[in-house]
C-alpha cells in the first residue's frame, strides 16, 4: 500500500457515509487552508449524469491544442487514484499526492468530514499552487451541493445530458435530478448545455433565470450536426467546420458541443477554429467506447476486436444503442458487469436486441459488483454467466464464427478492472 492509499484509508473513517452531500464540512476545512478555491486559474465547471466526463476531455483537449496549460479534476479513478488529479497536462506524483494529503489531514485534525470532500480540497490545494491556464472541474455527485461547488465564480460552465441515475441521493424525478444539477449555475457566468429531455430542459432554464445565469441550449442558441467532414458547429459567433472527434460514437457530438459552447461563451483570446480542431482530433478519455489490445484482447481470435465502456445507466445504455448499427457489419457481443443498486433492466433494455451474444460478469476486485445471476435475470435470462471477463471472452472464441466485435460495459468500477487485467495505463 502506497503512503497516499493509507492516508484514504484513514480518512474513511471519519465519517459514517461514503456520500454525505453538503458545502459546510469542506467550507470549512477550505478556510482553515486559506481558502485555495479562491486562488484556482479560470474554471470551467462541469455537471451531467452521462457525458461529462467526455465534455471534459474535450474542453482539456481544445485548450491544451492551443498551448494552454489545464488542470484537471475528474471521478472515480479506474485504476490509480492519482487519475483524478491532473496538474498542468501531467497526473499527480505519489509524493506530491501524499504531501497535499498530509497536510490536510493535519489541519483537518480528525473532524468529519467525506473522502471526496478530503479530495476536493486535495485538488484545489493542489490547483491553487501550480501555474495554469484553465482548470477543467468535474462535478462528482448532482451539482447544487456537490464538494466541487465551493467555487463560487467559474468562467463557464456545462451541463451534459441528465438522466436518472443516483436517485436515492438527487431525487426520483428527472425535474428533481435536473435542478440538482443546475445548482452550479452561478448568476453572470454563462452555462452551456446540449439536448435534453424537456422536463430536465426546463428546469435548468428555470433555475438559470433565477439565478441569472445565461444558458446557452443546442438547437436554440447553438446547434452542431455530422457534416460529411466531421462536425458543423454554430452559433451567434459563426459557423465552424470541424473534423469528427476522436471519441467514437454519435453522442459524442452533443459533448464537443457544450465543450466549444461553453468556451465560446467565455471567450477566451487562444480559442480559433484551428485550435478546436486540433482538439476534437486528439481528445481522450478512457472507458469511453475505448478499443483496447492488450492481455484480454489477445484472448480474442485475429480480426476481431475488444471495446470498453463504463457507461451505467439508462442514458448510457441508450447512448451505446444508438452506437452498435455502426457495428453491424460484424456480430456483437457484450460482455456486461454492473455495480449493485444500478437499474441494470433499464441499462440493458436498448441493448438487448442487438447483441447475438450476451454474457454477465462480477470480477473479484470490482467494487459492489452485482451478483451475475441478477444480471441474468434483468437481461430477462438471456445472458449467460462469465462469470468472469476472461471466462466470457475465451466462451467467445472458442465458439468461432466470422471476426466480430466485444463490448465490455455496465460499470466504471469493471472497467478498472478490465483496463488492469488487459495492461492497459490511464495517463
């Protein structure tokens, strides 16, 4: 165990529930630092239930396209817990991670206070004390009183597609769930978002009107569509011409999207078409219907191909639907693993007729993996036990057939595992 993994487990303990949403605990842990969220370099905050995470890598890529130095804080990690700090392009170092650490623990002195909340101002203090241009700011549960929204005033912010997920925490309505995720709207600060459903789309622009927010929507104050050479993006500002983004899948448009609307709104002086196409070109973001070929792929016949996502929810599930046609000229097959307390029925319902092979999964280091036999009965006993990943790829090849394609998904938490069982760094 590392010195910074056994400062975590420390802190575990301070606190009787993992998720506890409030400000007050870290407000006040912040102050006792003084006050590193007020010293950050501009911030683009970004909420969502399913795409944020591609929203940030495209708003780190386009920045960093243009020479700008970004920092980066996202969650969960997959596989090392230093991938949710990223300090001016490069992840943290162990002891630059147990530093920042150690000293908040000390100043922290044993009050309660949530390992995320310990996180957050792990990152902030971080953020605060190493030059940068951008700094690009997940939110890590709802918005309105997640860890993250200490920061009062962000250059801009992005709110990607809401569903419902998480609901014993933000709420059982999409209305409900959508004002959470609103709550980082901040009067004056501009707030882009893509397509939503019209509930969630009220709310947010309910919300932004009272605090006095300008929200920018797709198809209202912006719009973006596949054009023959990639994207088409407009706005107030003009129309761009760009490639199609490095992230696969048709979703991913709606992210770049609030990506460069979100930007645009702020407007930066680096921001030109050259440097948002070079972004969209080279963005990253792994488990992100991500092609993998290492140990696991290597258990596959020749032609055919491993994928990844950690999509968990039934946007996600919808979202990977609208993907597979793109893979028919090859049979599908996935490979599903969820977390426990997921709507696993309602993840696997788009999915279901388009899979000619379904197999569920739990491996032994996933956390709060759902048991395989549950999985089997949401796919309404159509999938077949792994019961474990490499199990279900070798059932693959050894059943032969023409080269086809295998989509592992169903969990951020697999995806850790299967990026570590394939060899497979996060950088």
């Amino acid at each position: 165990m590392s010195r910074s993994e056994a400062i975590i487990d420390r802190l575990h303990a301070l606190h009787p529930k993992l998720i506890d949403l409030s400000l007050e605990r870290l407000q006040r842990l912040l102050a006792a630092l003084d006050h590193p969220e007020r010293k950050l370099p501009p911030v683009v905050h970004v909420a969502g239930t399913n795409g944020k995470g591609s929203t940030c890598a495209f708003l780190r890529a386009i920045a960093e396209a243009s020479g700008q130095r970004v920092h980066v804080y996202t969650s969960p990690h997959l596989v090392s817990f230093h991938e949710r700090f990223r300090l001016a392009g490069t992840l943290v170092t162990e002891d630059a991670l147990t530093e920042a650490l150690e000293e908040i623990e000390a100043v922290n002195a044993g009050q309660p206070i949530t390992v995320f909340e310990v996180t957050t101002a792990v990152g902030l203090l971080l953020f605060s004390r190493v030059p940068a241009d951008l700094l690009v700011l997940e939110v890590g549960l709802g918005g309105r009183f997640d860890a993250t929204n200490v920061v009062d005033r962000p250059a801009a912010c992005a709110i990607a597609s809401i569903s419902m997920d998480h609901m014993d925490f933000l709420g059982h309505s999409l209305a409900g769930i959508a004002g959470e995720k609103a709550g980082i709207l901040k009067r004056g600060v501009p707030g882009a978002t893509g397509r939503q459903q019209p509930e969630a789309l009220a709310v947010l622009q309910q919300e932004a009107d009272k605090v006095g927010a300008p929200l920018l929507c797709r198809d209202r104050d912006w719009s973006v569509e596949w054009s023959e050479s990639g994207l088409r993006y407009t706005d107030s500002l003009g129309t761009l011409h760009l490639p199609r983004p490095a992230l696969p899948g048709p979703h991913q448009a709606d992210n770049a999207g609030i990506a460069i609307a979100a930007l645009r709104a702020w407007n930066p002086h680096w921001l030109t078409e050259a440097t948002i196409a070079a972004g969209l070109s080279t963005a990253s973001w792994p488990a992100r219907l991500q092609q993998l070929h290492g140990a696991l792929a290597a258990l596959l016949p020749d032609g055919w191909e491993l994928w990844l996502d950690g999509g968990h929810n039934a946007g996600a599930g919808q979202a990977l639907a609208a993907h597979l046609p793109d893979w028919a000229d090859r049979p599908r097959h996935l490979v599903i693993g969820m977390k426990q307390g997921k709507e696993s029925a309602k993840f696997l319902q788009p999915l279901l007729p388009l899979a000619e092979g379904l197999w569920a999964v739990a491996e032994p280091g996933q956390h709060l993996a759902m048991p395989v036999d549950d999985i089997i009965a949401a796919s309404d006993g159509t999938a077949r036990p792994g019961p474990h990943v490499a199990d279900a790829l070798q059932a693959i090849a050894t059943a032969g057939g023409p080269p086809g394609r295998v989509l592992i998904c169903g969990s951020l938490y697999l995806a850790g595992e299967v990026l570590k069982a394939d060899g497979t760094s996060v950088v």
